[in-house]
C-alpha cells in the first residue's frame, strides 16, 4: 500500500511518523513549495509531488494533513481519483461539505477516515471502557478541558482567520466535543460563549491568537456535558482533564497530575479504586501512532475503526452550533443529520 501526504506541517510531520510504523509505504509528500516538503521526504523516503493530480495518479491511500478549508476539496479530487483517504479533523468547514466528502467516498467505493486522534489516547479510551462495562453507572455530567497556547506560524496562520479555522471552538474544542457523544450519546442543544482577543493577521502574525471558549451539551437521554477549550496558556503548555460523574461513581483525569486517573464508587463507605489503568509512562506508542495503525488494518483487512466518518461529522455539527450559540447569544438545537446515502 503507497501512502501519499498532503500538508507538511506538525499533522504531516506526526502522520508520516506513524505510516513508519506501519508496513504501507510512504509514497512522498506534497506541499505548496518543494523546499517545505523536501526534509519530509529525506527523511521517509518517498518523492515531492509537484501537484495533487501527480500524487493521486502515484498512490493508493491519500492523507490529507491541510488546513481545514483545504479538506473538501482534495478529498473530492481523491474519490474522484478511487484513492482512500484520511483526513485529519475537522473533517470540514460545514456540515453540507462533510456530507458532500462522505456521499462522494460512497459513491467511489473508497474508505473516508477522519483523523479524531483523542479516542485512541489511553487514558479516554479507558474511561469510555469504564464506562461502557457500567462500572460508573449512567453517565450524568461530563467535564473536558484542552488548553494550550496559541497556534504559532511565521507566516500565513490561517488559524488567524475564523473564516477558515473556525478558531478554538471547532479546531480545538471538536476533540472533546467528539469524546462527549462518545460517551453519552447523541447532542441535542448546544450553548457556548467565547473569546476571541488578537491583534495579529494572517499576514502577519507578530502575536498568537488567544480564543477561549465553553459550552454546554445537553444529550439526548439528559446527560450534560461542559467543554472548555483555550488557546490562552502561554507556549508551550498544554493541558488536558475530564470528569466523567454517574450515577454510580466517578472518573477523573487530569494530565498535570502525579497521580491523573482517579475512580471512584458510590458506596457506604467511600471508596477509590483504579479502575481505570494508568499507561505507562511515558507512553510506548504515540496515540497518533495507534491511530495511523488502527487505518492501516482498516484499510488492508477491513477492520473497525475508532471512529467512522459520520462521526466526523457528527462532531462538526456540535462544534458549528456552538460556533452559531457563541456569535448568537442563544443555545441551538440539533436535527439529527440524515443519513448520506452511498
């Protein structure tokens, strides 16, 4: 299996890394300058693509690691051309273009897979196995946080620009809008508010962006679910934590701690135990690692993945209603999206 990566940035970088682990071969890389891709390709072999087409006509498998306004487009091109395709989050920039990405995989035949890397983190995919075996009861209230600093470019951050990055909220805060349906099942209403405090451009961006969102997720059964996400910590921090209460106990995590996975039961004498397993540490595969994995054995014997396309999407519809909620000022409800018909 050939693999070919669009976008040489971080997501490149780290998706590259992991095709290394795999027995698929990287075919090469395409960026907007051959200079910007060669080191890439010095280091994983593969050639520099001069254009999409040349790498489409040169792989079986495409990844596509570019900005998020970029994604319809290519992975259009990519079914057009019967190439699988990867696709890192969001999976697009409106629902109708994500259901357009899906409809025309379907109708190619080809596999869509989109890039939710926090399901294949040990410690959230452990919670929701907690969950799931019933050890905590019903899921009632859900807790995620991601912090960070600002994303940093030297020069063209489209991050900067919410036309194309939706800022924190859909690019940040999708990871953990993602998990929060994960656990607890469909959305119904979403309420957010955020802060969006920069004074730098896309053309020059002197200074980090700082956006800061929350929002509110009411779930289809009545669980609820509070999801703050920040791009206001200063480089390079980077935070996570989540608190998953049941009706029979509790599950806390919080990556700054010493000791950051905590469960605890309802009983007549309080009680912690580890029910969810602390991994190793550190870490001995990268979860974007086990990611690319978990698509390489999808893609060449038809294994389930973490998370399906319709996923994807499910969670781009809750991060562009809290998008809606914070320019509006009011919670926004949510249709349940209609199946994209192959």
């Amino acid at each position: 299996m050939r693999v070919g990566i669009v976008g040489v940035g971080s997501m490149g970088s780290i998706h590259a890394a992991g095709w290394a682990e795999t027995p698929a071969k990287i075919a090469g890389f395409l960026h907007r300058t051959e200079a910007g891709a060669r080191p890439l390709a010095d280091q994983y072999g593969g050639q520099v693509y001069a254009d999409l087409d040349a790498l489409l006509a040169d792989v079986d498998v495409v990844d596509i690691c570019t900005p998020t306004h970029l994604h319809h487009e290519m992975v259009l091109k990519a079914a057009e051309a019967g190439r699988h395709v990867i696709c890192e989050k969001p999976i697009a920039r409106t629902v109708e273009q994500g259901q357009e990405m899906i409809a025309a995989c379907k109708a190619a035949g080809v596999r869509l897979l989109v890039a939710h890397v926090v399901r294949s983190f040990p410690e959230y995919a452990l919670a929701k196995a907690a969950v799931d075996r019933g050890e905590i009861g019903q899921p009632a209230v859900i807790r995620l946080a991601r912090e960070s600093s600002g994303p940093r470019k030297a020069v063209n951050n489209w991050f900067l620009d919410l036309v194309k990055s939706g800022g924190v909220i859909l690019d940040l805060m999708i990871h953990d809008f993602d998990y929060a349906r994960w656990v607890a099942g469909e959305v119904q209403t979403v309420y957010a508010k955020s802060i969006w405090n920069t004074q730098a451009t896309a053309e020059s961006p002197a200074d980090p962006v700082r956006d800061h969102g929350l929002a509110i997720l009411t779930h289809r059964n009545g669980a609820l679910s509070h999801v703050a996400g920040s791009w206001a910590l200063p480089p390079p921090e980077f935070h996570t934590r989540f608190e998953i209460a049941g009706t029979e106990g509790l599950i806390q995590y919080d990556s700054e701690s010493t000791k950051p996975i905590h469960l605890y039961f309802h009983k007549e004498e309080a009680e912690e135990a580890p029910a969810v397993p602390r991994p190793s540490s550190p870490l001995s595969e990268s979860p974007y690692t086990t990611e690319i994995k978990a698509f390489y054995e999808a893609l060449v014997h038809d294994a389930p993945v973490p998370v399906s396309a319709e996923d994807g999407l499910a969670a781009l519809q809750i991060a562009l209603a809290a998008l809606e909620s914070a320019r509006t000022g009011v919670a926004v409800h949510l249709e349940p999206l209609p199946e994209v018909p192959s």
